[in-house]
C-alpha cells in the first residue's frame, strides 16, 4: 500500500563525500530547483532550525553541513570536547524539512592540507580576532570549500555570529561568487538568551546568570539610542555583567558601522557571545 508520508518520516538524504554530494545537487540544479544551503557544527538546537525554516522560504532544496571545524580552534580550545551527536541531529533536520545532510570527515574537507588561499577581510578586525586570532581564517577557510563543493544558490547564517555573517559576506564578495547570503534573526529561550550549543556546558546556576547576558546588552543597546556616549554605555555594560557573576568579559563594544552593540563574555569555562542593534 502506498502511504502518505508524514512529515515525521519524510526522508532526508545523507551523504559523506563531496562526490555523492555533487551527483545529488547537481540532480536537482538540472531539475531547475533552487538550493539553499546552512552550514553548521552540529548539537542542532532550535536556531539552527530557524535557518532552515528561512532555507525552505527561499528554495526548493535545502542542503545542510555538520562538520566541527578544526581550522576555526585555536589548540586550547574546545574541538574535542565540543558537543557531537549526529544522530539526534539527522532526526531533528528530517523533521525540520532539510532535503540533505552532509556530514564530510577531515579527508573530505581538507584532503591537501589545512591551508587557504581565501583569508578573511577587513570586517574580521577587532572584535572576536582580538581574543581569537585564527578564527575567522579558519571559517573562511571552511566555508569557502563548502561553497565550492555544494556550490548552493543561497546560504543562510545567523545574526548570533554578526560579525562572521559580515566576513562571510566580503568573502563572497571578493570571490565573486553568485551566492546570496542570508542573515537570519537570533533564535532566543524564552528568557531571552540566546540558543548555542555551547549553552550545553552551563551548570544550572550558570545558566541563570547567561539569561542576565541579553538584557545587560540590551539596556547598553537602548542607552546609546538615547544619547549616552558608547564607551560609557560598554563600561557599565562590563560592570554589570561582572557583578552578576560573569567571570571575564572579552569585550562589550559598539560598532558605528554596523551600529549595533556586540559582547563575548566568559562563565567558567564558557565563552558566550551575543548581540544587538541600537
Ligand atoms: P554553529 O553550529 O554554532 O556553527 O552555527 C551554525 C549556524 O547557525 C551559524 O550561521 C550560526 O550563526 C547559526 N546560529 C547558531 N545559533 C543561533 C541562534 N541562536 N539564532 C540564529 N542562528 C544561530
């Protein structure tokens, strides 16, 4: 008997390797159907969802990447411990709609080397390269093959990362690739922090205090609409996330170009970012 599917148990395709990815793009691309594609690190959460939600408004196909990129870690960070579970993951894509999963391995993605020729631009400076130099070389790095493997019509980045989506950008840009990229709004829990893997790693009582992250960012954001000086707006931004038991803060800073206000701020072991328009 011919069962509908429901869409619990439509199917989703997964591959490993560049060349079974490219046969069933290039199936479809010859359909005429339009891809979009999400490129991810995997332990899907609900923002990774939104992207895809965003995905299927824009194309036919929707082409997800797992893969935790070695090339964006500095030694002393989290590659091995960062959260892996590509099981739960596929499940949660087949019910969010993606058509593709792609879940390449190191040979796949680097199979003559970890070096780039693509580096990241001038919207890599500051910010995040401050405290993590080798950063946004490493998404480029990445990413830029993605494309080149996937080679999608449309790619869908998060707002969560604001100044990776504006590297991804000047990258796609000074490659000259016709690929339209897509900023999709901060997924946020229902106190306001925003979703991340790595939210993951908080303790109980840690996590209490991240829901503090988004509205010390916010009161900083509102204060600089009204007129109060940005560095004034930073320090009591960095005070307040201080004395509510952050253990470090990387930076709050306002960014004119992009006016927005954007902080990296440490708990234990946890290096939480976040971000928001004035
Ligand atoms: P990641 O798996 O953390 O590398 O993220 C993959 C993509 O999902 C990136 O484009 C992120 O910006 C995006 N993303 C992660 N968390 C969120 C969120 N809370 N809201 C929107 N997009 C997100």
């Amino acid at each position: 008997m011919n069962m509908p599917f429901t869409e619990d148990q439509r199917p989703i395709y997964h591959v490993d390797t560049p060349q079974m990815l490219s046969k069933m793009v290039a199936r479809w691309r010859e359909s005429g159907e339009k891809i979009a594609f999400v490129p991810t690190m995997g332990a899907l959460h609900a923002g990774h969802m939104s992207l895809i939600a965003r995905a299927k408004q824009t194309a036919d196909k929707v082409v997800v990447s797992i893969y935790v990129n070695p090339t964006q870690f500095a030694p002393h960070e989290d590659f091995d411990s960062y959260p892996r579970d590509v099981r739960g993951d596929l499940a949660q894509l087949q019910r969010a709609g993606a058509d593709l999963a792609y879940t390449p391995d190191e040979a796949a993605m680097y199979p003559d080397g970890r070096e780039s020729a693509v580096k990241a631009g001038s919207a890599a400076a500051g910010l995040e390269t401050d405290f993590r130099p080798h950063f946004f070389d490493g998404v480029v790095n990445v990413v830029y093959r993605l494309f080149q493997q996937v080679r999608p019509d449309a790619a869908i980045f998060g707002e969560k990362d604001f100044q990776q989506l504006q590297v991804i950008r000047e990258m796609v840009a000074a490659q000259d690739l016709s690929i339209e990229i897509i900023g999709a709004e901060i997924a946020r829990d229902e106190h306001g922090l925003a979703l991340s893997s790595r939210n993951a790693y908080l303790s109980a009582e840690e996590l209490e205090i991240a829901r503090m992250l988004n509205q010390i960012l916010y009161k900083a954001a509102f204060d600089i609409k009204e007129g109060i000086a940005p560095e004034a707006a930073e320090k009591e931004a960095e005070q307040s996330l201080l004395t509510c038991g952050f253990d470090k803060v990387d930076y709050v800073s306002y960014k004119g170009e992009w006016n927005r206000v954007l902080v990296a701020a440490w708990l234990g072991k946890t290096r939480l970012i976040d971000n928001c328009g004035v």
